[in-house]
C-alpha cells in the first residue's frame, strides 16, 4: 500500500482537498486556544453548508450530529485552560482536552463527509511499470 500524497487528494476533487487541508490544521504549530477557534470556524462553515440546502435540513442524523458538535465545541471552550500552552506537565487534564479537541475535528469531518463537502471518492493507482 503506497501513502497518498497531495495530488491524491487533489484528484478526488474539491472534498479530498478539503479533507488534505483540515487535516493538515491539526498538525500546524498553534495554541490550544488558536485551534478551538479554528474548529469553531470550519464548524461554523460545515453548518453554513447545511442550513443552505434543504436536504441537509432534514436529515436527523446530521442535526444529531450537528448538535453533538455544538455541545463538544462548548465544553472545550469550558474546559480550556491557559496553563495548558506551556507545554511544562503533560498532565491527565491537558491529554483529555488535546483528545476533545480531535474527537471534535473528527465529528466536523463527519459532517463534511455526509454533506460532500469532502466526497466519498477514491482513487486507484494505475499499474506500476
């Protein structure tokens, strides 16, 4: 199995670029703070993508789905602490608040994936040789 590279994702479009760029936010040097309010935002894009088709609307897994991610984005805003950017104790607090804050980029990809804003295609390698 060969790792997918940009042009990959490229390839699949728009989505698969989408997807390349989010993931590429969660590995940038930022603070805690820096990448909850850049969750906040690509939250704020996916609900924009739903309220703007009325499939999507509709549909009650994605209003779950949207509410769940509201109520995570919520509780890391509460749970936030700035003793966490130094970095000097990893401690069981600041390991759970870096797992809230993926499982919350998680959900948010969920919702791009069920929306299409990342499309659910994949690409073959050709034969090699």
């Amino acid at each position: 199995m060969r790792s997918r590279s940009l042009t990959d994702y490229q390839a699949a479009g728009f989505g698969g670029l989408s997807f390349a760029t989010d993931l590429n936010f969660m590995n940038l040097p930022m603070s805690y703070e820096q990448r909850l309010w850049c969750l906040e935002g690509l939250f704020w894009c996916a609900v924009a993508k739903v309220e703007d088709d009325q499939k999507w609307k509709d549909d009650s897994e994605l209003s779950m789905l949207v509410s769940g991610t509201r109520l995570l984005l919520d509780q890391a805003g509460d749970d936030y602490q700035a003793r966490y950017e130094n970095h000097e104790t990893f401690d069981k607090a600041e390991n759970d608040y870096r797992s809230l804050l993926c499982q919350i980029f998680g959900k948010i990809t969920h919702i791009q994936g069920k929306t299409k804003m990342i499309e659910r295609e994949q690409v073959q390698q050709g034969p090699v040789g």
